[in-house]
C-alpha cells in the first residue's frame, strides 16, 4: 500500500518579492528539510545578485571590473553567460547595462557610481576561472534574470534532497516539477487583483512581465527597458514565456516584451513559446 502523501508550502521575502516554494512526498519531515536548502539557494543567489547589497558580486562589478577584471562567485558568471547570449540573441534588446537609466529613473538607487553614456552589453567580457572585466565603465544590474536562475536552484536543491513534486514561484517566475500538473492563475494586464488566464503546468517554467505596480504615469517610465532604443515600455499588457527553465522564461520575458512578434525566432531556438494577455483584449498567442 502506498505511503499517503504530505504537502507543505512555505514562503519567505526574498529577490525582492516573496519567494513560495511547495514540496510533495511522504515524509513531511524529509518536505521541510528539502525547502530549507531550496531557500538557502535562493538566499545565495539573492546575497550573490543583489543591486542594493554593496557586498554582492553585483556591486563589485560596478565598482572594480574597469579596468581590472574582477573574480565572482560561479553562478554570478554563469547567470552573466547567460545574459550575454539572450543579448546576443536578441541584438541588445535585453540588456543589464541599462541599469543606469533605471537608476536616473529611481527604479534602482542611485549609488556613486561612474560608467560610461555609451557603454552597452557588449563592453562586458567573461574570462577565464569566473573572472570578469568590463572594457568600459558599466553598470549592470541582474534583476531581469537572477529570479529565473534563483528558481532553477531551489528547483535542484529540492529534487536532489528526494522531493518527487513541487513548484517555486519567485514573484510570477516558476517552475513546476514532478508527475502532476499544476494550476496556474496569471494576473489580469490592467487589474492584477483579477485572473487574466489559467494555465496547467506540468515539467516547466513560466514567467511573467508586466508593469501592474511600477508603472509611473506621470513621467512616462518604467522598469522594462528595450536595450536597443533605452525607450521603457509604457504598454498596459503581459507577456508570459513558458520554457524548459525558469532562467530562460525569466530573461526571454523582457525579449517577448521589447520584440513582439519579431521574438518567435528566438523562442522556437530556446524551445519556449509565449502568449500575451491586453488590457483590452483577454489572451493573444505569440508562438507555440
């Protein structure tokens, strides 16, 4: 006779959000010990990743990678290989550099920092034993993928510690594991408090972009940046990628949210598809 089976659910503050990780199995015991490791991963790459934390490899990058390079943690140089591709791919659109317009626009603290107006992804190299150096003055900031990659981690950490099932939502940005599927709500583009769509999960990741609270109507700005213009998105929709993992879901949202139709090249590469939800119209689908 097979062993009942346990669920717990537990949630803390972290990435600036509020990071759920739900664990199944048959040892409720065995369920909590598992989530404490998933959260001592994300806790890692929040300590790792941080803009505000003057002692992450964030904040030594843009003190000290120009004109020395600078040594960073492993997953640090792992989540900018990451981020240098999807800019790659996606020629500029995404791109972390533009972590001074979103400074000037008080989205990130304005911190004394000096960088160069015309510096961009490409002045950003990654050497050898997790060194990096920056050809210009840059500032980077690692809040467009590091929820994503913080996601895939606990995600590892659970399954290595022996939990069958789970999910972990990072702030919209998840990952379901295991045999059974799992409702997901996505939140209505205009009113977030409403459902714009249900999605049934099973083995993959979704992330979500939208500006339901960060949107600042009076000057025209926001935290969604197109690294090719530097013109913030103003659009009252959401764009939702679903992909193999959440790195890629988290990082192709802003691709999908700058690009629109021109993005489907880059998803079908990635083996992700997405779909948009407007204020005026429920659901439009982009790919797959």
């Amino acid at each position: 006779m097979k062993s009942a089976l346990s669920e717990v659910r537990r949630a803390r503050p972290l990435l600036g959000t509020f990071v759920e990780i739900t664990a199944q199995g048959s040892d409720e015991r065995k369920l909590h010990r598992a989530i404490d490791k998933a959260f001592a991963a994300v806790c890692q790459v929040h300590r790792l990743m941080s803009f505000h934390d003057p002692k992450s490899d964030v904040s030594h990058m843009n003190r000290d990678a120009f004109p020395r390079s600078v040594i960073v943690h492993p997953w640090t140089w792992q989540v900018l290989k990451a981020a240098l591709a999807f800019s790659r791919e996606s020629d500029g659109a995404f791109d972390i550099t533009v972590a001074r317009l979103l400074a000037r626009w008080n989205y990130l603290p304005r911190f004394d920092y000096h960088f160069n107006t015309r510096s961009i992804w490409r002045d950003i190299f990654l050497r050898k034993n997790c060194r990096v150096f920056f050809r210009r003055r840059v500032i980077v900031d690692l809040g467009g993928i590091a929820k994503g990659f913080a996601v895939d981690r606990a995600v590892e950490a659970l399954i290595a510690a022996g939990v069958r099932s789970g999910i972990v939502n990072a702030g919209g940005d998840l990952r379901v594991f295991g045999p059974e599927p799992r409702v997901v709500h996505v939140r209505h583009a205009r009113e977030p408090a409403r459902i714009g769509r249900i999605v049934l999960l099973r083995e993959t990741s979704l992330a979500t972009s939208a500006l339901y609270y960060t949107r600042r109507d009076l000057d025209q700005k926001s935290p969604l940046v197109d690294g090719r213009t530097h013109r913030p998105a103003l659009d009252d929709v959401s764009v939702s990628v679903y992909a193999p993992d959440c790195i890629t879901a988290d990082a192709l949202t802003k691709v999908v949210f700058a690009m629109r139709d021109d993005a489907r090249l880059i998803l079908d590469r990635y083996g992700a598809g997405s779909f948009l939800l407007s204020s005026n119209f429920p659901f439009c689908e982009l790919s797959n």
